[in-house]
C-alpha cells in the first residue's frame, strides 16, 4: 500500500532545508485530502448545478445569485453531506495513512 506522505516530494525537502536554516520549526500535519473537503464534494457542486449556464452583470449580482442558489439547498442535503463527511473521515483516521479506494477500503466503521 501507498503511504501519503508531503515529506515524499523532493520540493518539500528543499522547503524543509530552508526552514531549518532560518530556525523554523515544522509542525506534523496530515495532507490535503479531498475526501475531506466537504467543500469541495458538496457545496461547490450544489451552487455550480444551481448556477450552471447563467451570465451574471457584475460581482453584486454574482454575490445575490450565489446566496440564493445557497438557501436553495434543503437542510436535510447539508446534514447528509456532513454524515458522509464524517464517514470519510474516520476511514481516513482508520487507514493510518494508507490508501484506500471506494466508499469501505476495508476499515470497518
């Protein structure tokens, strides 16, 4: 199995070196997963639907247009998009950085 690393990439030895250099310290964190962005999976896509194929006059009425598409989303669709966030999310912490493909990837929840 593949391990998710940011350490694995030579760029990031360099940002890692020059860090050093200036007495940086450098705290552990996971990286980015889509799987995690409920942004991304979710939302983006909902107002995208709702907005698709429309021209917009200017940044107010992209503003207006994007805040209605926002309250035009039921509630129940937000709750189900953070269960599902949720779900992910503990398959992530589960796999302990392995990867893993489809909705089980063998963890159990």
């Amino acid at each position: 199995m593949q391990k998710w690393s940011q350490r694995s990439s030579p760029k990031n030895e360099n940002k890692e070196e020059f860090l050093a250099t200036k007495q940086i310290t450098v705290l552990e964190h996971p990286a980015y997963s889509p799987d995690l962005a409920p942004n991304d999976f979710f939302l983006l896509l909902k107002i995208k639907e709702i907005l698709k194929g429309r021209h917009f006059d200017d940044i107010d009425d992209i503003r207006s247009n994007t805040t209605a598409a926002l309250k035009a989303i039921p509630q129940n669709q937000f709750q189900n998009c953070f269960k599902g966030w949720t779900r992910r999310w503990h398959r992530c912490t589960a796999s302990q950085g392995e990867y893993f493909e489809g909705d089980h990837g063998g963890i159990q929840q």
